[in-house]
C-alpha cells in the first residue's frame, strides 16, 4: 500500500507501539509517523488555547497546565472548563478528580444512569458517596 504511487490515496494506520527497526522503515519511506509527543500541548499551545476560547491565562499558567496535564488534551480541556466555571485554575488532584467534579456531578441521576447502561462492562465498582451510580 505504501508503494501505492496514487496522490489522492491517504492511509491512517492506527497500531500500538511499533518495534524500532519497523519505526525506521516506515520513516526512512517518507511516511508520516505520528507519536504521543507529536500530540501533546506545550505552554504556548495552552495559552493561545485559553486564548482563543476567550480566557487569558498568564504564561506562567499556561506553563503550569503544561505541567500537571503534561500536555494532554483533555486534561487541558477540563482546566479550561474548570477556569470557566470557577475563574481559577483547578488545583485537583487528577484527571479523574476534574472529570467527575464537571462532568459525571453536572449530571443528574438519570443521566448518569443511562451512561452507566451504555457501559459494555458486567460490573462497575463504585465509590461510597457517589451520588446516582447505581444501575
């Protein structure tokens, strides 16, 4: 497929980690090879993010951000949204801390429970306190 030669073919392969001699075979065809690097936000990504949502964070923020969220994009997501609604950066502890405090609470218990449904899993464990876990 590589050698494919046709200028409006465009092939995605989507795989789990590659072994290195395969990595340079791949690059050292011309073929694009996108890492989790490749998809991370640096500081100046935040900021302008932060920006273009209409929220001016500092570059010091922004480098916070970086820091905890090491770039990932939902992670940068849930700052953001936590700065919205709060007017400060979250100083959770984790990604899971920020999704359920602005995701799975904003829910009211029907909602969370036809999420809860969805799920493909038999079981779901769930933490003493969780308001409307329960199927």
């Amino acid at each position: 497929m590589a050698e494919h030669g046709g200028k409006n073919l465009h092939i995605v392969f989507i795989t789990q980690m590659l072994p290195r001699d395969l990595v340079s075979i791949v690059t050292g065809r011309g073929i694009l090879h996108i890492t989790a690097s490749d998809l991370r936000l640096h500081a100046e990504d935040i900021h302008r993010y932060f920006a273009l949502s209409g929220c001016a964070v500092s570059d010091e923020e922004a480098g916070r951000i970086a820091g905890y969220t090491e770039g990932w994009v939902i992670a940068v997501y849930l700052q953001l949204r936590s700065y919205r609604e709060e007017g400060a950066l979250s100083v959770a502890s984790g990604i899971y801390v920020l999704m359920e405090r602005l995701v799975w609470y904003a829910l009211d218990t029907a909602q969370q429970t036809f999420l809860l449904r969805l799920s493909s899993f038999r079981t779901i464990t769930q933490r003493a306190g969780l308001r409307g876990s329960r199927l």
